[in-house]
C-alpha cells in the first residue's frame, strides 16, 4: 500500500512524495488519516527556513547546540506532530485499539501510515469531532507546562499569549485550582475566546498603558502566583518577567527562535528573582518521574472531551491543497487559529 505525504521542498516551497508502507507487524497497526494540523511554531520554523536546526545540532551527551557541517534538518524534510486517522488494521499482539477506532499520533502530514501501537493514544468516543483530536499534541505540550507550574488552589495565573496552547493553558489552569486566570494578547478574537473558555479578564496590551499594571489591577493589587508564557515573544517573555512580581515564577511553554533583543535581564527579572523555568514535553520535569509518556498521554486524551474546542480550528483545507494552508498561516498568523489538512 503506498500513502502520500507533505513534504516542506525549501523555504515556503511545499511538495508531495509517495512512499510505499511496510506490512503491517505483530505489534503495529495500518492507520488511514483523517486530519492533520499545521504546527504554527516548529514546523513553520521548518518552513520558513529559520529553525536552528539548518545551522546546529544539539549534542546529547554535553546538552549544548554546537554548529555543524551535517545539519540536522535538510531539504526536502516531512514534519508535523498532529495527526488524526482511523485504525485500518491491527497485528496479532495490538490490544489497546482496534479497526475502527480514531487514533492520535505524533505523525507526520500522511494519508496512511503503519506505525508502533504505542505510538497511537484512542480518541475517546465522547470527543463529538474526531478531528478536534489533532490538538492532542499541543493539549500534552500545556499540560506538560501545567505540570511544571505546581498551580495551587486559589493562585492567580496569567497567560500570555492565546494561541492554541494559551487556550488550553487557560483551561487547564482553572481545572488544577486557579482562582483566576487572566489572559493577554494583541488579537480581539482570541481574547474574546478566553474569556468564553474561563479567562477572568483580558488584557490587550495595546489598551492599556501597562500590562503588568493592569494585570495588578485586575488582581486585587497583586502579582500573579504564575505566569505562563504561550507567545514565543521576547517582548511578552520580558512583559512576563515584569508581571510576574517578587519570587514569582514564568513557566516558558513556546519555542523561542532568533535574537532576545527586546528581553532585558537586568530590570525586573534581575530585581525581582524571578524564576524562569522552561517546560518542554519531550524533556519531562525529572521531579514528576511518576509522569512517564503514557501517563501523560493518557491523562491528554482523557482531558479532549472535557474541553471547550470549539473556535480552535480555524480552517479545514484539503491535503493536496497543503501549500495554500502553509501560505495562510506564514502570512495571517492573525487569522489563522489552527489549520487543518482533511484526508
């Protein structure tokens, strides 16, 4: 059986391979797409051409990015962590799915695929839109991030940035006991819908003369307890470090790249011991060792149906018409919530 999949070709130059599968194993299953979603931050990276991948690798063993001759990304790449199909079929030892079943995976853009059984999670059948699924990858990467926060009852959260992951952050923090939850962001539609999915108030910053401020003033006087940083912008990381207060903590959930010229270290975050912790799925918090991937993963697909979804994706495209999808979220970042390829 052969399947198609997307193919970044060089920057903003999209294409299509066809590749034949393996059969299918004793402990694999032959998934059939459904849905996929564009990744608005590592895989536009990929893209665009700006990922620090094309310039360095990260070596293992010292923990650093040292240049290289080899990159460890190169044109034509297939990139995408976002995928929703059907089980097609099953090998003789695969208990946890069956055909029929909708599954999530972190695969790429692909109309079929034969993969581990371990490296599908079953959407739960509550989940009204199978396709909703596709934010599985980014509900693990916040709760990842609600993980490393340790929000305690009552606690008073900002959120920077209300993309996606902002979005589900707050959620996610109202569900692990904050009293509330403050939004900010510069799109009126996105702070329209954190307010609908539990945010206390928003605050766009180009409002208010402020933030951190405003933020205070939203709060009774006082800092937040936690501060989750969604944007991938300096400058809201820097307007984090400045609302965040006293000892306060900035939980980092986005994937910064290029020059931190606008983030100033010797203002507030010097000043204020502000802590500033990156949380990244891939790499889990070693003081949460009782949170391997399965537990994670399995708390993510039990969460899917208990979350208001609903305004997330903002455009359904067919696959073969996955340039024009790459198109509208490198150039509309404003408008485009979530795109999503249909198989």
């Amino acid at each position: 059986m052969d399947a198609v999949r997307i193919v970044i070709e060089a920057p903003r130059k999209v294409g299509f391979v066809t590749e034949q599968l393996p059969p299918v194993g004793k402990d694999q299953v032959l998934v059939r797409a459904i849905a996929s979603g564009i990744s608005a931050g590592t895989e536009m990276s990929i893209y665009r051409g700006t990922s620090p991948f094309f310039a360095k690798d990260y070596d293992e063993a010292s923990g650093l990015f040292l240049r290289t001759n080899t990159p460890a990304v190169t044109y034509p790449f297939g990139v995408s962590y976002e995928h929703v199909s059907e089980v097609a079929e099953v090998g003789a030892n695969v208990r946890n799915v069956k055909p029929g079943d909708n599954v999530f995976s972190f695969h790429y853009h692909s109309t079929a695929a034969v993969l581990d059984m371990d490296q599908v999670y079953r959407i739960p059948d509550e989940l009204e839109d199978p396709v909703l699924g596709v934010t599985s990858a980014l509900l693990a990467v916040t709760f990842q991030g609600i993980l490393d926060a340790s929000i305690n009852l009552g606690e008073t959260v900002a959120v920077f940035g209300l993309g996606i992951v902002g979005q589900l952050a707050v959620q996610l923090s109202r569900m692990s006991g904050a009293q509330r939850v403050i939004g900010v962001d510069l799109l009126p539609d996105r702070l329209r819908l954190a307010s609908k999915g539990a945010a206390a108030g928003v605050i766009n910053p180009r409002d208010v003369e402020d933030v951190a401020v405003e933020i205070r003033n939203l709060n009774g006087g006082r800092a937040p307890d936690v501060v989750l940083e969604c944007s991938g912008s300096y400058k809201a990381l820097h307007e984090a470090t400045r609302a965040a207060g006293y000892n306060g903590r900035v939980i980092t959930l986005s994937y910064y790249q290029g020059s931190g010229s606008d983030l100033f270290l010797g203002e507030e975050f010097h000043h204020n011991r502000v802590q500033i912790v990156c949380s990244r799925f891939l790499v889990p918090n070693p003081s949460l060792g009782r949170w391997d991937m399965n537990r994670r993963m399995e708390t993510v697909m039990g969460l899917l149906p208990r979350l208001d979804l609903h305004g997330f994706i903002t455009r359904r495209i067919p696959y073969r018409q996955a340039a024009e999808g790459y198109r509208l979220v490198d150039e509309h970042p404003d408008r485009e919530l979530l795109v999503v390829f249909e198989y």
